[in-house]
C-alpha cells in the first residue's frame, strides 16, 4: 500500500516520529499544530532555514519530515526542536504506545492506543487478534512512510516480540 505523504517533500526526507502520552483534543491538537507548524518555518541548521513538513495523525502521533538535500538536521537543530515539543507541555517523549486498528489501512481510521506490554499481553492471551494493521512508528524516511506506515500485524515487528 502506498500513502500520499508528505507530497511536496522529497521521497528521501528524513522522519522524526514522536508519540504523546495522551489523545490530544481537537482545539489542543490545532492549537499546538499551528505553534509547531510556525516553529518549523523557522527552524534552521547552523543558520540555513530547513525544508520541513509536519502531520499529526490520530491526535497522537507526530511526523516531521526534514529534505535533507539542501542542509542537513544537525544536533544543535534537532535539540531545538526537541526543545520546543518538551516546552508545549504534551509529552511526546513516551515511546512505548502502540497504535492499530482492525478495519482499515486508511490513517483516518480510528486508531486504538494500547501501552505496548499490555498490548504483546493482549495479542499472546488472544484478547488482541492478529488480523489488524499497525502503524508503523520506526519509519525513517517519507519514502519509507509511505510503503510501510500503516502496516498488517503479520509484517510488522511486533512478531518477533512474541
């Protein structure tokens, strides 16, 4: 499956994927998009502005896709950005959520959030069946992304967990 991501950024732009330890309600959720999305448009490297696109899917999940072609995010960019998301008061430095889903390979289906312990206990116990899509939150890439963004169970690697 192919998602169209991020359509006016380079298939190589390099992915920072953060997960927030809640659901963020829709006036948060805009609110802190559009205070992320004016911190990217200026967001540079070392002086040299970087060409970088932000979504948020399911109010949860975070993407930041950086075109790495012109300059590179270094360290000191990437502390920056770190920075502000710690400053936006939504922890989005949790990285043991899983999010899935039993219907779609759509991002607008209604994702369901577990912890990710409870959720390789669900699976195991069978309370969680195995025919569902994850999404894929160890992407790199936008090219990456959207191969393999929204992905079934059986290719994911929650399996060698079990």
């Amino acid at each position: 499956m192919c998602i169209e991501l991020f359509p006016n950024i380079s298939m190589s732009a390099r992915l920072f994927v953060y997960i927030s330890n809640q659901t963020l309600s829709n006036e948060v959720a805009s609110d802190f998009l559009k205070s992320t999305e004016k911190f990217i448009s200026t967001w540079k490297a070392h002086g040299t502005k970087l060409d970088a696109s932000l979504i948020l899917i399911a109010n949860r999940v975070l993407f930041i896709a950086v075109d790495e072609q012109s300059q590179t995010a270094t360290g000191c960019s990437i502390d920056s950005l770190n920075r502000f998301l710690q400053l936006s008061n939504i922890d989005w430095f949790t990285r043991n959520w899983v999010l899935y889903n039993k219907d779609s390979k759509s991002l607008e289906s209604n994702w369901i959030i577990a912890e990710l312990n409870e959720f390789h206990k669900g699976l195991k116990s069978g309370q969680i069946p195995f025919d569902l899509y994850i999404l894929n939150t160890t992407v790199l890439n936008v090219e990456e992304a959207r191969k393999n963004l929204v992905q079934p169970l059986s290719e994911s690697w929650h399996m060698r967990m079990l």
